[in-house]
C-alpha cells in the first residue's frame, strides 16, 4: 500500500487547487479485489503494481485482517454486477457482499455507502450507466477522539499562507506535547520535514496514528508526504523537551478520477478491450472508471475520515482484427472450367469473352 502511495501520489497532487483527501488503502482494496478475477496480462500489471503476488484473494484477506486490528477503522466492499460471476471469485471473496445491479441499485448502493462510512459519504460518487455491467465499491471510514484531546478554549484564529502566498484567519487549536511526538525526515534538497504524530485513543484494539507532516518552503505534497512513513531510521530527534503544536481545524473533501491515473501507474491494460478478467465473468469486461471520494475531519476531539472508492466495468468490444480483402473482378474475358469429383478431368470448358447474358 505503501508503494502506491508512492506512485499514486504523483497523479494526485496535479488535482486542481492543490487541495485533496484520498485513500491509498482504499485504491489498493478495490483494485486488488477486482484483481482476483483478472488473467494473462492483465494479472501480471495487477500484480506488478499491488505487490499481491500470485494469490490476489489471500494478499487482499491478509490486507483487511491487518487493518482489522485498527481500533474505530471498518471496512466494507460490495459487488453489484449485471453480469454472471463466476463461482471462484465469488468464493475467493468471502468478505464481500454481492448483489445484482438494476433499477433499484443506485439507492440500494447510496444506502450501503452511507452505512459503510458512517454518513461521511452520502452517496456513490460515481453514475451507474446503461453500459456499466459491474459496480465494485470499498469503503473505509474512521471515527476516533484522541488520546490527549486539545483544548477548545485554546483555539483562536492565526495566520495561514496558502500556496499562492495569500494569508488567511483560520480557527487554529494549540497544545504542548512532549518532544518524542515529533521528529524530522531529511528531504532530498537538504531541508528536513517535521513530523508530529497524534494518538488515538484505544477501546480494545490497537489505536490509529495520525501524523502531520510539513516541509520546508515550497516542497509540495509527493516530497512532503511520504515522511509520515519514513521508516524509523530515518528519524531526527528535535532538540527540545516540549513541542507546541499549533494545527488548524478542517474538514476537506475531495473526489479524485482515478481512471485517468491508471496508466501512470502501469494498469492501462485493464482499461481497454483486450482486458482480461475472465476469471471474474464469462462476459468480456473491461475497467470504464475508478472514482474515489474522500473525507477528512480535524477537530479538538479527534479526526473522521472516509472513503468510497468505485471501479465501474463495461463490456469490452470484441475486437478482432480486420480480414485483409483483396478484390478479383471478372469484368473482361474469362473462362471457366467444370471438373470431375477427382479435380483432374475437364467435364466442361467454358471462356466469355462477349458481355454476359443469361437466358432461362
């Protein structure tokens, strides 16, 4: 997951305005679930870009057991489909809910995804189309207070300077944290990124993290982000016993058309009419649209977040390649010859040589 992160990072952070939320857990669940019923080609890209190895169904029950064992974080994917499955995804899925995609299916799915994210996301973020032969939707939503939560009577407007170096008044909380809560990531233009992490507090499973991360002047989100998981090597202690913490409150969404970022990431191929997920459906299916919306929330109590990410399929075109004709007119005079059953004894000759006429 980390590693898309890394590749997928690239493509969202061109999203206009420079604002977005997303999920690479969430992309990573719902490409790796429809990967379970892709082959040849089509396979090896799934594979190549997610790291499943040979097994998609096991890589994808051991990704969602692991983050089970996150507190306040659910999950949930579900698969509505026009089009017959076959029994082999259906088993190798045994987490996923399935259902058949008709008339009635855009509120049934709203519904589900209202449910799956706790009301964050109201409703599916992209349109079920006459063409669209399967829908897959996963969904993972966290709601949790903080362990050391701020203080409400501590937040007041400060200054932020947005990219473009307009400064704002924004509702900004404060708290003072020992230091250990934060460290430094070197950065590839020698500046250092500071780290500040928040913990969630913990109600019988082990507890989410939440770190924020900022750069030095200028470094955008694909330099600045990947320090959040920097591995622990590359940590810098700040030189202090205490850190004051002065973060904004927020709430940001945002919708990301995935589809077209497929290709950087090296799964064009599942895109198209030679798409191979026959072990998915007898039906030639093919990839039409990856859409998620996200949701994040920074409050004094604690942090909401969501996504509901949607791969949409079609039928593929039959394609097939165009027979090379070459055209023989018999328009000036020709003859023609009748055998026998053997192809060797001349029965009839014939040659025309004046304009064709038939006479019954």
């Amino acid at each position: 997951m980390r590693q898309l992160a890394h590749r997928w990072l690239e493509s969202v952070a061109r999203t206009p305005g420079g604002d977005f939320a997303a999920s690479p857990a969430g992309l990573w669940l719902a490409l790796a679930t429809v990967s379970v019923g892709a082959r040849g080609r089509t396979a090896a890209a799934f594979e190549d870009v997610l790291e499943t190895g040979q097994e998609p169904a096991a890589a994808v029950a051991a990704a969602v057991r692991a983050l089970e064992k996150t507190d306040a974080l659910t999950m949930a994917t579900g698969v509505w489909s026009r089009s017959p499955l076959r029994e082999g995804f259906r088993g190798a899925l045994p987490d996923v809910d399935f259902g058949v995609l008709d008339d009635a299916s855009p509120a049934v799915i709203d519904a589900w995804v209202r449910d799956a994210t706790g009301g964050l996301i109201e409703r599916l973020p992209v349109r079920i189309a006459a063409r669209t032969r399967l829908l897959l939707v996963n969904a993972l939503a966290l709601k949790a207070r903080w362990a050391d939560p701020f203080d409400t009577v501590n937040t007041r407007d400060r200054r932020f300077t947005d990219a473009a170096g307009a400064v704002h008044q924004v509702p900004t909380m404060s708290k003072t944290f020992s230091a250990h809560s934060a460290w430094t990531v070197p950065e590839l233009s020698g500046g250092l990124t500071r780290v500040v992490e928040l913990r969630c507090a913990a109600e019988g499973f082990t507890p989410a993290v939440v770190r924020f991360v900022i750069g030095s002047p200028e470094r955008g989100a694909t330099e600045v982000l990947p320090a959040a998981w920097a591995p622990s090597g590359m940590r810098g202690r700040i030189d202090a016993d205490q850190v004051r913490v002065l973060l904004p409150r927020l709430a940001l969404r945002s919708t990301i058309e995935v589809t077209e970022h497929l290709g950087a990431l090296g799964l064009e191929i599942a895109t198209g009419d030679h798409a191979d997920f026959s072990g998915l459906s007898p039906d030639p299916l093919t990839i039409d649209q990856v859409v998620q919306e996200a949701v994040v929330k920074v409050a004094e109590e604690g942090i909401e977040a969501a996504a509901a990410t949607v791969v949409r399929m079609r039928y593929a075109s039959m394609v097939t390649s165009r027979p090379r004709v070459v055209e023989i007119a018999f328009d000036r005079p020709f003859g023609l010859v009748v055998l026998d059953s053997t192809g060797e004894l001349p029965l009839f000759t014939a040659w025309q040589a004046s304009a064709p006429r038939f006479a019954e």
